[in-house]
C-alpha cells in the first residue's frame, strides 16, 4: 500500500495559487493543521487568529460578506464545540462560503475527550445550507480541496493529515454527492465512511473468500446524502445493511442511513458500527480502533453473529494495514 505524507500541506500551496480570493485562517495550530506551507507561500493571506475560535468564525463570516473565501484550520472539536453559534448565525443562516477543515476527527487524536470530534457530524448536519466532506484516503484529500472551493455555501471537511494511504485511483478525484462502490454482493450493504472504508475493504475480501458477498460503498458526501439506488440495494439484500464510522452512531452514517431506509419504507435491518453512545479515552488510532469496535474485526465479528457461523479469520488473515505512529515527522505533534 502507497502511504503519501502530508498530503493537504503540499497540494493546498500549489491549488492555492491563482485563487486571490482564498485566505487562511488558523487558530495558533498552524502546523498542526498543515497550514504552515500556505503560510510561508502567501504570508499576505494567512491570518493566524490565535486560541479565540468564536471570533476566527465571525471574522471569516465578514470576509466571506465582503467577497473572500475563507479556510478555517484547525482541530474539528474546536471549530463545532467553540463557536456553534457563530457558525449557525454568521456562517450558515447567511449561507456564506466559508470552508472549514477540521482535523483530527473522531479516534485519529490520543488527545482524549477534549480532541476527539465524536458528534462534529450529528452536530453540523442539523445546520441549514450545511455540506459535509469526509475523505477517507490521500486522493480524497487531495481533491477535496476543489469540492469545498465550488461548493456554494458552508462546506465542513473532516480532514486527514499527516501519513495517508492511498485507496482510490488519482484519476478518479472526490466529486460530491458521489458515491464509490468498491465491492458487490447480495448478502450484506456496508457503507463506510473516512478511516472506516480501509478497514471495510480488508473485511469484505475477507469473507468474501468465506461465500459472504458484501456490496461495499464508500461515502465521501455526508450531507446532502441522496443515495435511493443504495436504499433499493439494502432492500434487496438477504441480510440489510450495516454501516462503520469513526463518529458516534448518534447522528452520523448510521443515522443518516436509518432515516433514509425509514423514509423508502427499506424492510431490513440496519447494523450500526462505530462509538455506541460513549466519550473515547485516549490511545493510539489502532487501539481506539479496536477497543470501540470500529476495525475490521469488529465488522466480521458482527457477520458472524448476524449469520450465526464464526469464520475463523483472524487480523494476521486480512490484508495489511499501516498504522502511522503516534509521534512522526509527518505531525507537528501527537494531538
């Protein structure tokens, strides 16, 4: 597998380029937040807005009013839980073009409660003129920055940094509302998201070579979310669906996915994988991974109680996976 490094930091300074109209604003994590390419680039249009994030969103609420584009850098839980309001009132109710990258989403930090965006998707979906961007491998991060650039409105992107694998072919960039299905099958409908489609892939190939055929999509666009062909695929299914993200299953995929099925009246059943109502302790990605049931064993693990058979497949049977270490010189630090 081809791991890239720092993949956002090198493309942001080249996309950026002929786009005068884009600032960045950082809230004092620059190079946390892969920022500082772009700010040594284009020191006239990097602001460093200090610890103060309720001011950064109404700041970049005006200079989207006065015809700028602003990208908001920083940790995801410092964007949503900071300046809820700001970004309701003078961001999304103006339906104004600010992009806000929030990193470190969901289990990616060992920083603890205090880091981990576990909601960040509950909560911003519930925003009217909201879009919601989540890549799960370097070309999506690549790419998305084009997404959120043509997006009208406020776009949140939960972004990846540091060393990113990449999955997806560079000829078939991010497009939003799109879908990519990397697997068919009649047996089960699994929809992934973000980190959670690389463990998807490695279950599916798994028990595919145990007779179970997975019908595997991946999910870049979390809202708008509408995917009826998907909806109709999970009602042919034999066994429903079963859906993996690294967010609560409190108003993320899983929630997104229920109501969809709801609403096409889908008679199937719906297996929520990813953190079950719970505030995650800090660890590595690997152990919070596996600890909160969000790996691929976790995956197989609920195939097997849906089917009542166990496969016998252990973590040393599925394909390789790379785990970038807590400290790295692709990280300016482990938060």
């Amino acid at each position: 597998m081809q791991i890239l490094s720092k993949v956002h930091a090198k493309h942001l300074v080249q996309w950026a380029k002929d786009k005068p109209d884009v600032y960045l604003l950082s809230a004092d994590l620059t190079s946390s937040c892969e920022a500082d390419r772009f700010r040594d680039a284009y020191p006239d249009r990097f602001l460093s807005m200090g610890i103060a994030e309720q001011n950064m969103l109404s700041f970049a609420g005006g200079m989207a009013r006065q015809g700028f584009t602003p990208l908001i850098h920083t940790f995801a839980v410092f964007i949503y839980r900071r300046a809820y309001d700001q970004i309701a009132m003078s961001i999304a109710y103006p339906n104004l073009p600010v992009k806000m990258f929030g990193f470190l989403p969901g289990v990616l930090t060992p920083g603890g409660a205090t880091h981990q965006a576990i909601e960040d998707i509950s909560v911003m979906r519930s925003l009217p003129n909201m879009t919601i961007l989540e890549p799960g491998d370097a070309t999506e991060v690549e790419s998305v920055l084009n997404v959120a650039y043509r997006t009208p409105g406020p776009v949140y992107v939960r972004q990846l940094r540091g060393e990113v694998p990449v999955l997806f072919n560079a000829s078939e960039p991010l497009e939003l509302g799109k879908y990519r299905k990397l697997s068919g099958g009649k047996d089960f409908v699994l929809l992934t998201s973000g980190i959670c489609t690389e463990e998807g892939i490695r279950a599916a190939a798994a028990l595919r070579d145990k007779g179970v055929k997975i019908a595997h999509y991946h999910i870049s666009t979390l809202k708008p979310f509408h995917h009826p062909d998907i909806i109709r695929a999970i009602g042919k299914s034999n066994y429903g669906a079963i859906t993996l993200e690294n967010h609560s299953i409190i108003g993320g995929l899983g929630s997104i996915v229920a109501e969809c099925m709801a609403e096409a009246g889908t008679g199937k059943p719906l297996y929520r994988l990813g953190l079950q109502d719970t505030f995650v302790h800090g660890a590595s990605k690997r152990y919070l991974m596996r600890e909160y049931g969000i790996d691929a064993m976790a995956l197989i693990a609920k195939v097997e109680k849906v089917l009542r058979k166990k496969f016998g497949i252990t973590e040393t049977a599925l394909s390789e996976t790379y785990t970038p270490a807590v400290h790295s010189s692709a990280k300016a630090e482990a938060l």
